[in-house]
C-alpha cells in the first residue's frame, strides 16, 4: 500500500516546514488527490490521519479528490470526469481523453 508511504512523507514535510520550533503544533492538513492519480483518496486518508495523530495530537486531516476534464468531440463541452468512461453529460457522446486529475499535492498546513 503506496498510501502509507506517501502518508509518511506528508509527515517528513510538516516536521520540515516546522523547522524544529519546539512550541509549535499542526492542527490541520490538506491534501489533494487527483482522480487518476492511481492514489486511493480513502486510503490515504486513513494513513495520514494514523502517522499524523502519533505526531501531533489532535490533527485535522483532510483529503479531497479531484477531478479531471474531458471535452466531447460532438458538442465541443468541457466536462469533469471522475472514472472512464468519459461521457459527456450533454449529448452522451464518449470523450477521446482527458487532462488533469493526476497530481497529489499538500495544499495547506494550519499550525499554532
């Protein structure tokens, strides 16, 4: 499970960012999951809420997936997408590709 990993160096970033301040604590993480990213959001959230709340008590940890777009051939729409098949909401027509929704990215860290 790649998550765990992934959880683990989510952790790395918010001991760096903290900069060795022995006063300070992160309240809370974001984190942002694209839906093709091959990262299970569910599981992720699961890891980083663990490795967090063994570091730093009372941790708010939030993961939130996003999608992609595809446009379709027909009707030229953008559209989001969230898992294949890329229907287009419109006119039903099947979308070639899409773009975006592959990335992982830590969006915030709240700390006091």
């Amino acid at each position: 499970m790649h998550e765990m990993s992934l959880a683990l160096e989510i952790l790395s970033i918010c001991e760096r960012e903290l900069g060795g301040l022995p006063e300070t604590q992160v309240t809370a993480v974001g984190v942002e999951v694209g839906a093709f990213s091959g990262v299970d959001a569910d599981s992720l959230q699961f890891c980083l809420e663990a490795v967090m709340s063994g570091q730093f008590d009372g941790v708010r940890c939030e993961v939130v997936r996003q999608p992609g777009e595809a446009a379709c051939p027909r009707c030229d729409r953008a559209f989001k997408v969230m898992r294949a098949p890329f229907e287009c909401p419109e006119c039903g027509s099947l979308a070639r590709g899409f773009s975006g929704g592959q990335g992982l990215q830590l969006c915030y860290l709240e700390v006091e």
